[in-house]
C-alpha cells in the first residue's frame, strides 16, 4: 500500500443480504493490493430508526414517496390521505432504502402517538400486525395512524443491521475496516450513531467475547488515525500525545439503553435523539481532564490539527 489514505466507504452486515459485507471486504482488500488506500467503515451498531411523517426526510429512492413526504405540514397531511398517491406509494415501495429503514412498512412499530388518546390502541403495537386485525394494507395502516395523529405519532424500525454478534464481528476480519457511521450527524432526529464505540466495546467485545479487547482498541484509535491521516494520534507510545480514555469495562453502558431521549440543544432551539454513556471515568486530551464520570471540566486544550500534527 502507499500514498495516504483518500477515501472511506460503509459496510454492514444486513441479515436479509449476508454475503453483502464479504463481497465489500473483497473489493477493499483487493483494492489496497493494487495501491488504492481504501479503508471502510463497518456499521457494527445495533440501532434502529425512529421516524414521523413530520420530519422524515430519507424516502427520495422513490419518487412517490418523496413527493408525499415534502412540502408543508398541510402538504404532508393532503398527499398521506391522498389514495391515489398512496396507490403509487405501494408501487414503489421496493424502490424504499429498506435496509436502511430496517425492514418494510409492515415491521413497523407505532412507538408513540402524541397527544391522541383516541389512537392509545395502537401504541407499542407492530404495524403488520394491525393491519391483519383490520383487514387493511399495512401502508395503509401506517399513514393513517400519521394523518389521525397530526403527523405526530413515531414509527420504530427493526434495527437497521443485523442483532447477531457472529455476522457483525466479520466486518471485523479485514485489516481495512473499522467500526464507525459515516452521517456526521445527518440523521440525529431519526437514530443515534455515535453510540456505536460504546455499543463496540459492551456488545462484540464484553458480552458475547466475538473480539479482543486489545483488538477493539486498535480498530477504535489506532486505525481510525492512521486511516485519516494522524501521525502523532491514535496509540501510547512515549513522546505521542496524550489523548486517553480511561472506562470502567464492567460497568460500561449506554444511557438508555435499548432507547433514545430527545434533547433540545441546537440552535434556535432545534431538538436531536441522544444516547449518554456510563462508565467512563476519565478523558483526557494533550494530558488535560476534559471529562470526569461524563461532567466536562471545561478544559479545552485541544490543539489544530494541520498535515496529520498539531500546531502548537
């Protein structure tokens, strides 16, 4: 391999496809070998999606859909009751990103449905399971649940990759993956992705021992930095930065759980899904305290970084 790493790509264990990741790891290894610093991202979380009509934004595979979930909150509630959309919406609803989605309309699960206590019957309740009590189309279901609740009521997918430790910890087996998300926060209204290093270590490593510690650690710092680039990150060694993580492995969760809670700290007041974690005690940046048992300090002796160094 030579020249710097130039590009990331995503790769996850979907139970519907299982071949799907080896065929990725192949093209990547296979990459490398000819040169091309390829290195990919394996998605190693458990998470699910949780979605309104309202703000859900990732249905532009279909044209139907896309058109039924834009516009105002007066559009939205016109297009979703509309049949004749709705009839092109079943149509196309293999061209919808489903593994993405965690599954077809039908896994659905109505999570919430505001303040309507006329839809309480429904609430914790699978989609698909509904509809055959009703004797309806499950998309139907669905949307008709979201137009009665104003847009308000919240869907939860199955998760989005695959719930088995074996399947997942193969993406682990090329020396050109890690485990990561590559959204950046895209999708912080729909699931919670920067869960997944706490998900890594508690999950593959402690509870079903798929992967070593020690090889958790590397494929969390060591190569992540040197995939983007860092020269003086990513591992200790004597005279490198002092950037560390010091946790609890035993007691290391996140909070909640199996669950999200919405937070509302953007700006003008905008609102995102978060996990915390327990279980960290100490990170610390350049050797300073910036977080204690999850309170910041308020120290911020972080440093620019330029050409893989930081300034000083």
């Amino acid at each position: 391999m030579s020249g710097r790493p130039v590009l990331f790509n995503v790769v996850a264990a979907f139970d519907t496809s299982p071949d799907f990741h080896r065929t990725q790891m192949r093209w990547l290894e296979n990459s490398n070998a000819r040169g091309l610093a390829l290195f990919g991202q394996g998605f190693t979380h458990r998470q699910w999606t949780v979605l309104t009509m309202e703000d859900w934004n990732l249905f532009d595979s279909s044209p139907a859909w896309a058109r039924a979930t834009t516009g105002t909150h007066a559009d939205k509630m016109e297009k979703l009751a509309d049949p004749e959309l709705r009839a092109q919406m079943k149509a196309e609803e293999h061209l919808l990103l489903t593994e993405v989605l965690g599954g077809t309309v039908d896994k659905w699960t109505v999570r919430s449905v505001g303040n309507h206590s006329e839809l309480d019957k429904y609430q914790g309740r699978v989609v698909g399971e509904i509809a055959k009590t009703e004797a309806k189309d499950a998309l139907d279901v669905a949307l008709d649940i979201a137009v009665a609740s104003d847009l308000t009521a919240e869907f939860q997918t199955e998760d989005v990759s695959s719930n088995d430790p074996e399947k997942v910890s193969q993406l682990m087996l090329s020396p050109y993956t890690m485990p990561g998300i590559s959204d950046g926060g895209a999708h912080t209204k729909f699931l919670v992705g920067g869960a997944y290093t706490t998900n890594f270590l508690t999950w593959l490593v402690r509870d079903t021992q798929k992967l070593t510690l020690e090889e958790a650690h590397y494929r969390l710092s060591a190569l992540p930095a040197h995939a983007g680039g860092f020269k003086d990150r990513g591992y200790l060694r004597e005279g490198m930065a002092a950037d560390i993580v010091v946790y609890d492995f035993d007691n290391l969760k996140s909070v909640p759980e199996h669950d999200s809670v919405v937070v509302h700290d953007l700006p003008g007041d905008e609102w995102r899904r978060v996990q915390r974690a327990e279980g960290y005690r100490w990170t610390l940046v350049n050797g300073e305290v910036t977080f204690e048992d999850g309170e910041c300090t308020g120290a911020t002796p972080g440093a620019l970084l330029r050409g893989g160094r930081a300034e000083r």
